[in-house]
C-alpha cells in the first residue's frame, strides 16, 4: 500500500494541485517551479533569436575577406572590420555563458538563480549584438557611400537600437494597466 503523503510529493513535483502557488505580478497563478520554468523557457527563446542574428552577421563578415573587393578597404574599414569580427565572436560568449549556466546547475533546484543570471547575461548580449548590428551598417555604408554615409550610418544604427530600448518601456509604463490600445486589432469589434 502506497504512502499518502507519496501523492502530495508527487503532485508538488510535478506542480500539481497539492503544490503552492501564488498570484505573480503579472496575474498568473503558478508555483515557484513553474513560474521559473515558464521564465527560463521565454529567456531561451530570446536567446535563440539574439544567437541567430549574431550568426547571420557573423556568418556577413566572414564571406566579406573572401571576396575580391575586399582588397579595396582603406586601412580604417579593415580596422572596422576586425573589431566587428571580434564583437560578433564575443557576442557568442553569453550564449555560451547561458548554456554553461544551465547545465552546470542542471536538477540541482536553482533554476529561479539561474534564470536570473540568464537574463542579466542576455541583456550583455543584446548590447553586443545592437554595437554589432550597427557597426555591420556602418562598415557597408562606409565601403559603398563613403566615410560620412558610414558614420551617419553607425550613428543612426546606435539610436535605433538603444532608442528603442529607451522608449518602447517609457510607452508601456505610461499606460494605466489594462487600458487598450485603440490601434491595436486584437481589440477591434469584429
């Protein structure tokens, strides 16, 4: 005959009913598993869109010295270029660091640590890659257009992207919590 309290373990293991939940900020009700799973779960697929786009880039500057005008370069975009080849290698490096993290604390319960440290090593990354992205702009523009169309290129690649991460947040916090946005479709009658 099994023990009684065998099902409420289980159950807690499994998140089941028997498991303590809580309200989160954001309305759910999930145990402390679950909710770090769910975070670990989104944070992996950030990671997945952040590690693809500094394969695409990568991937760019490699085939770029194998290409007959690459001789063309003055010696400042050969510099541009070798530092944007060392910053998209470096952009690998927090990928790398999650996926170490994980592993090394893989069914040792610190999945709600290592999703935090997570995110913090995604936001390093998501800065690379936005340097990355905007130097990649500005060595082509530089190469096809000229020094100025480079640096304005590289300026204008800077803004964007730190400009979004400024405003995009101000936008959502100047909105009361459940009021919708009239241009948003979702909230259109049919």
């Amino acid at each position: 005959m099994a023990d009684s309290t065998d099902g409420a373990a289980g159950a807690m293991r499994a998140g089941g009913p028997a498991a303590e939940t809580s309200l989160g900020v954001d309305g759910r009700e999930e145990t402390p598993n679950q909710r770090a799973d769910r975070n670990w779960n989104e944070l992996l697929q950030e990671v997945r869109v952040t590690q693809t786009s500094t394969q695409i880039l990568g991937a760019f500057l490699l085939a770029v010295a194998f290409q007959p005008r690459f001789t063309e370069l003055d010696d400042y975009q050969r510099a541009l270029y070798l530092v944007l080849v060392a910053v998209a290698a470096l952009a690998t490096a927090p990928a790398l660091a999650l996926v170490m993290l994980h592993r090394k604390h893989f069914g040792t319960l610190q999945k709600a640590r290592v999703v935090l440290t997570g995110n913090r090593l995604l936001k390093a990354n998501l800065v690379i890659v936005s340097v990355l992205t905007a130097g990649v702009a500005s060595l082509v523009f530089d190469f096809v257009l000229g020094r100025t169309a480079g640096f304005v290129a590289l300026g204008a690649g800077v803004l964007v992207n730190f400009g979004l991460w400024a405003f995009i947040p101000l936008a959502q916090y100047r909105r009361r919590p459940g009021e919708v946005n009239p241009a948003d479709d979702r909230h259109a009658a049919p």
